[in-house]
C-alpha cells in the first residue's frame, strides 16, 4: 500500500477515534491544475489552505451582508457575526465551505487563538488601580450586581434540583452572574456614551465586578475540583495560585516596569520589549497550567500585568488589535454561532430547564439590583434604567466562557443554545433601549445665557481653552494676553489638555492640584501645567488658572469639553484650528479629528465659542508690563469686521470688554451692502444691532468705521487691505447667513465651521501677520 493513501485508524484514544492522513493536503496545485490536470480527481476543498481561505471569505461576505441590514439599528457586529455563523452551520458534509469534521476544528483553534488574544488586550486595557479608586456608588453596584443575583441563581437552583452538587451548581452559577469589564466597555463605545457621567459610572462599576467575577471564578474552579480530585489537591491549587500571585506582582510587573522604564520610545530595543511581550502571551497558557490555573487566565493576567497606556500598552494595542477584532474575533464569533444547534431543543431534561430558569433569574436579579441602587443614588428614573441595561448586557466574553464550558462537558448542547440566544438577543435589545434612554446632550439644554453679551461690565469672565499640542499653549497665553484683563475686569481661564485614549479602555479625567506634587498621571500635561502656573503669576489678582487633562477618545472629546463648560459657568470656548501653517504659508499639519471635534463643540456648547486661526497668520505677543504701577502697555492692532446678527454681536461683545484698557487699539468696521435692495434682516436683530452699534460709537476707546461692498468679490478685495494693518482680526460665524456682501464667496467656501468670511481670511490668498478668531454666540437648543 502506497504511503500515500495509507490511513492510520487507531483504536478509542481517551476521547475517541482519531483517524490521520498522510501525507496532509495543505496547499492545493491551483485551481487551473485542478480543472485541466488529466487524472486528478481532488477537491479543492481536499486542501486545507484553500478551504480555510473559502471559510473566511464566506464568514465576512455573510457578516457584511447581515450587518448592512442592521446597522441601521445600530446594533454591534457582534450580533452579525453570530448570525452568520447560525446561517452557515453545515447540514452535513456536502455543504459548499465544508468538506469534513476536521475543518471546522481548524476554525474553532484559529478562533481559540483570536480569543486568547482577545483576552490579552483586554488585561491590557484595563488598570485595576482604578478599582481601589472607585467611588463608593461604583464599588457597591458592581459589587452587589454580582453576589446577589449568584445568591439567588444559587439558592433557586438548588431548591428545584436539591440532589446536585452544590459545587457544581456554584460554579455554574458564577459563569451566569458574572460581569465582564470589555463587554461593557464595548457597549459603551458603540452607544457614544463612554465619557459621560453614566458611562463612567457604568465603566467604574464594570470594571469592580469584573474584578469580583475573577475572584469567584477562581473560587468555583477550586470547589469543582474538590468535587472531582479532593481536598487535598485544591489546597495545592491554592498553593500554587498564591505563588503564581506572588510571581506576578513582585517578579513580573516590576520588570515590566523597569523595562518600560529604561527604554527609550523610539529604539529598537523598544521594539524587542513589544516582541518579548508577545512571546510571552504565546507561552502564558502552558505557563498558568504549570500552576495549575486554566489555560486562558494566562494572557488576561498577563495583559493585567503590562502597564496600560504608553509606550507599551498603546504600541501593543496599535500592533495587534486590528488584526484581532478584524479577523480572529469575528471568526471565533461566527465558529460559536455555528455550534448552536437546534435540533438539541428536541431533548429535554429537569437539569436543562433549571439551568436555564437560572440564567434567566439571574439576568432579572441584575437588573433589579442595578436599578434600586441607581434609583437609592437618586439617579432620574430613565438613567436608572439604562444602567440597569448596562450592567446586565453581555457579549463575546460570555460567548467564550460557554463555549469553554460546553467543550469541557459542564453544560449540555441544549444549555448552550439556549445561552447563545440569550446573549444575543440581549446583545439586539440592550444598545436600542440605552440609546432611547439615555441621551447625554440633554445636558447641554441650557436655558441659561452663558454668553459674553450677557455678562456684567465688570463680572469675572469664565474662559475654557482647549490644548492639543504644544503649539496651542502660546497661542491660548496670547489671545489671553490680547483680551487684557483687569482687577476690574478680571478672568477665570480653565485649560483642557486633550488626549488621545491610547492602550487603555478607561478614559481619564485629571484635575491638576497646584498644591499637590507631579503625579505619574499630571505627566501628561506637566509642561501645559508649567505654562500657565507661569502666566498667573505674570498676571496676579486678574488671572486664575486650572489645568485639567482629558485622556478619551477623539470623537467623545466634546462630552470633556461640554462637562467642563457647565460645571464652571464658562461663557466662552476657545477652541484651536485644524489646520496650521509654517511662516512660509505652507501647511504644517492637519488634524480631520480637530475639525470634527469643533463642528461638535458649536454645535453641542452650553456657551459661546471661539475658534482661534493661526498659523502663517501669526498672534505675537507684545504686551509688557510695568511691574511698579501694574499698568499695562501693548502694541495690539485689533479689528472687529461687523455684519450683522448674533455672532457678530457677541464678537462685539468681546472687543468692547478688550477696549476697556486704553493702550489697546480696537477698530469696528461695519461692512454694508451697497445695494441693500432684498436684504432683509430680522426685525428683532435690526433692533439689536443698532443698540449695540449705538453703545460702540459713543466709546473714546474704539474707532468706528463704515465700508459698503456691492458683493463677495469687493469684499474680499476690502478685506485684503484690512488684513496688513492689524494683528488681531475678529469676526462672527454667521453660519448659513446670506448678505450681498457675501454673494459668490459661499461656493468656494470651504471650512463652513468658521463661516465665510473666517475662510476667507484663513485662505493663502491672505498675507499678513495676523491671527483670527472666529466667535459663535450660544446655541439655544430646544431638542
């Protein structure tokens, strides 16, 4: 018999019958061989590669298609690719993408993998320090969210079936009432609500009964043991736990640390610490086993280990996350779905059926906990509710732990259908009834002017100026500079240092304590700190200012920046341009997720709003002051263009509090229409504009001027010879505001933000020494 076709059929080997071919079909002659070839009677799904290749490609042709119809709902992909799987679970073996038993075991080790790694950016991910710096109302909702319905799911099913093993039923009962931190962290992601006060408090409360969770799965694990081996082997379990412990947090993490530490960011040593990292998360399974721990507590207490964060959390996550999420994840989602078989709801037993009312008396407990306690914390009625959705909503990490559990035999097929479905069903019904109840920019409804219209002459003015980079902390301290306060007059300035949520899933908040030394945490923004601690003290009894960091994503910055502004009363945002330039006029850099976030903030502030132009229109810094009489002196050139309407009020507003020092030279040039036939201007604004006009021309302090311009083209020539005299250029966003003045310029606009005459001035078709800013009066919002 030819080696080839010799089959090896070995007896019943622990658990079953293995039957091996030699040599292994791997990688197939190709498709044209295959149709041509004259004796070759192959599949090509004989080959393994290649029918690995046409599994995926089917996975994410149906994921897509599934998630094309419900992303309509907003539901996550997760729910897709579960669906795919059920929709592609083989008949039998003629099915198109299978060709036998084994190829859907190579699926399920590559998804395995996907988990494993899964499991290991999440450790990443997480800081359990900030588990001991939780608030109470956090510690008790995660806490309780899982000891009482494990109570209840214990005692229920142990009245039903009092025969069983308790330990066995404990166990069971803790994979049910479990919480798990990435689900939830996920759920928050998708729903845009991770920096919110519900978000966090969700994520702080996820993040303890996660905790919790770890524990008591540890504890099950030793009682089911003890049902199966004895005492005396768990108490060497627990041994060998306790040294696995200690290993880590005295051995391994300061290690890490020490190697974090002492490598520079950019070498190449770097890169072989990331290596090292990996390698270890490939053997930390088998490693944990020598400790007797299941295999997957290996990668999740490794990711723990590894310091969150930069440099190596982040470079970590950036390396292996998109091929994570992008192709192991959704395979082990779709090869779970496959298993579920629904043929096993035929066979009933007293067991399936306590089991499941279990599950299901868990999930009611969950929910009724979270919802008293929010309800206790005098939290509205609808946040109560979607956090009570929040805390029960489960995903890929329950997947996991049941297909664990039905792989190791603890649960039967039937069980493990039926808790595929309710997973997804929760994972269908939990992001719709979040969304509908829980809408964080109802905050931002203020009936409150917080304008700077509306302050009093001599009323502190409550400033927010955004950082980015470096580069935006001179321009902030200089617009500051320009606007000259006062004892009188005086200025509150809150900084916000906008992070980037890189390596980790908790998104912090840091207000930095002037009193308080440099924490690890104050690192972020350390020279931020140091530049205004500076420009205070330049400034004493008129300025006071706080730095605080934001460390979130990019597209929920705005909840920072929208939190911040109510908390503190501000009246105006500063927020700096996506775009800046080099003294040349070339464009030095561009950030799309600045100007998403700026279209955001005007269209969310609970105040008014300031976009500051710079670049190769440059703010510089003339001020001085006489240290003997604290008098002020500067050589500012300022200029307000006035058109009409609420935006340019406001910036007239602003420059009539800047003209309150005499050495600052402030011009108001009013641009009319010089054909005013068909301009039509609100009755209410007419009246309004004219009372502000009046109180501006009878100032000493300002210069009054009139122009006319027939339409875009003169005005745009007008404001060429405005742009070489002054430093400072302040206008309205009159956003979507039609004028004769404007008449052809809106098509070539092409930064609608900053309205159109702010882009007009911010064009390379402008020379000048100068810096912009772009003013937007509150939004009264009613929805």
């Amino acid at each position: 018999m030819s080696i080839n076709n010799l089959a090896f059929n070995s007896s019943k080997i622990h658990r079953g019958e293995v039957c091996l071919k030699f040599p292994p079909k791997v990688v197939s002659p190709g498709l044209p061989a295959l149709l041509l070839e004259q004796g070759i009677k192959d599949d090509i799904r004989d080959y393994s590669a290649p029918r690995l290749q046409l599994q995926m490609f089917a996975f994410y042709v149906v994921t897509q298609a599934i998630h094309f119809l419900l992303k309509y709902l907003r539901l996550p992909l997760f729910v897709s690719q579960i669906l795919a799987g059920i929709i592609l679970r083989p008949a039998d073996d003629r099915f198109l993408i299978y060709r036998s038993e084994d190829s859907v075991s190579v699926l399920g080790t590559i998804g395995g993998l996907g988990f494993l790694f899964f499991l290991f950016l999440s450790g990443v991910k997480m800081d359990v320090s900030l588990t001991f710096k939780s608030g109470k109302k956090a510690v008790y909702i995660g806490f309780l969210t899982v000891m009482l319905p494990l109570l209840a799911c214990l005692i229920s099913v142990h009245v039903l079936e009092p025969k069983g093993d308790l330990r066995h039923k404990f166990f069971l009962a803790v994979s049910y009432s479990g919480t798990a931190f990435p689900v939830i962290h996920n759920l928050l992601s998708d729903t845009k609500i991770l920096n919110s006060e519900l978000g966090r408090l969700g994520l702080s409360a996820a993040l303890v009964g996660d905790m919790v969770t770890l524990v008591l799965t540890l504890c099950s694990l030793w009682l089911k043991s003890d049902a199966e081996v004895g005492t005396k082997r768990v108490l060497q379990d627990v041994g060998w736990t306790l040294l696995f412990i200690v290993i880590v947090v005295f051995v391994l993490r300061p290690g890490i640390k020490w190697m974090v530490k002492h490598i520079p960011e950019t070498s190449q040593r770097r890169d072989l610490c990331i290596y090292l990292v990996i390698m270890a998360f490939m053997i930390s399974p088998r490693f944990t086993q020598l400790f007797h721990l299941h295999p997957k507590f290996g990668p999740l207490i490794l990711g723990l280990v590894v310091p969150d964060g930069p440099p190596l959390g982040s470079a970590l996550v950036e390396m292996l996350d998109p091929i994570v999420s992008g192709l192991f994840l959704p395979i082990f989602a779709t090869t779970c779905g496959l298993r579920l078989d629904f043929k096993s709801f035929k066979r009933n037993s007293s067991f399936t059926n306590h089991q499941t009312f279990g599950a299901l008396l868990t999930l009611v407990v969950k929910f009724g906990v979270s919802l008293v306690l929010a309800m206790f914390c005098k939290m509205p009625m609808s946040d109560s509710l979607a956090l009570a959705f929040i805390m029960v909503s489960k995903g890929i990490v329950e997947v996991g732990y049941y297909s664990t559990m039905y792989d190791s035999k603890v649960i039967s097929k039937r069980v493990y259908a039926q808790l595929i479905i309710m997973i997804l069903l929760i994972a269908i019904i939990v992001p719709i009834l979040v969304k509908w109840l829980y809408d964080p920019s109802r905050k931002y409804l203020c009936f409150q002017k917080r304008t700077i219209m509306n302050l009093k002459p001599n009323q502190e003015l409550q400033v927010l100026g955004c950082v980015h980079v470096p580069g935006n902390v001179n321009s902030i301290i200089n617009l500051l500079n320009v606007c000259c306060p006062t004892k009188e007059s005086s200025m509150a300035v809150d900084v916000l240092h906008l992070v980037k949520l890189r390596g980790r899933a908790t998104p912090l908040f840091i207000a930095h304590n002037k009193q308080t030394a440099t924490t690890s945490d104050q690192l972020y923004s350390e020279n931020v700190v140091i530049a205004f601690e500076q420009f205070e003290r330049d400034n004493p009894n008129v300025i006071s200012a706080n730095v605080f960091t934001a460390v979130s994503p990019p597209n929920l910055m705005y909840e920072d920046i929208c939190n911040l502004a109510m908390d503190h009363t501000t009246s105006f945002i500063i927020l700096p341009f996506h775009r800046r330039w080099y003294i040349d006029g070339n464009i030095e850099s561009e950030d799309q997720t600045i100007r998403s976030l700026n279209s955001k903030i005007l269209e969310m502030a609970p105040c008014s709003v300031g976009i500051l132009v710079e670049g190769h229109h440059k703010l510089t810094s003339c001020t001085f002051r006489d240290t003997s009489s604290s008098q002020r002196y500067s050589s500012y050139n300022i200029v307000v263009i006035f058109m009409g309407g609420k935006d340019d009020r406001e910036a007239l507003a602003l420059a009539k509090r800047i003209s309150q020092d005499e050495s600052v030279s402030l011009t108001v040039i009013h641009l009319k229409p010089k054909n005013s036939l068909g301009y039509i201007l609100a009755e209410n604004d007419r009246t309004l504009d004219d009372a502000m006009l009046r109180d501006i021309k009878g100032s000493v302090n300002i210069r009054y001027l009139e122009e006319q311009a027939k339409d875009g083209t003169a005005t745009s020539t007008y404001l060429r010879t405005v742009a070489e005299e002054y430093q400072l250029i302040i206008v309205g966003r009159r956003y979507k505001c039609e004028d004769p003045q404007t008449v052809g310029l809106e098509e070539w606009c092409e930064f609608e933000e900053i309205g159109i005459i702010g882009d007009l001035l911010s064009s390379s078709y402008f020379i000048g020494n100068y810096s912009l800013l772009i003013v937007q009066q509150q939004q009264q919002r009613t929805d």
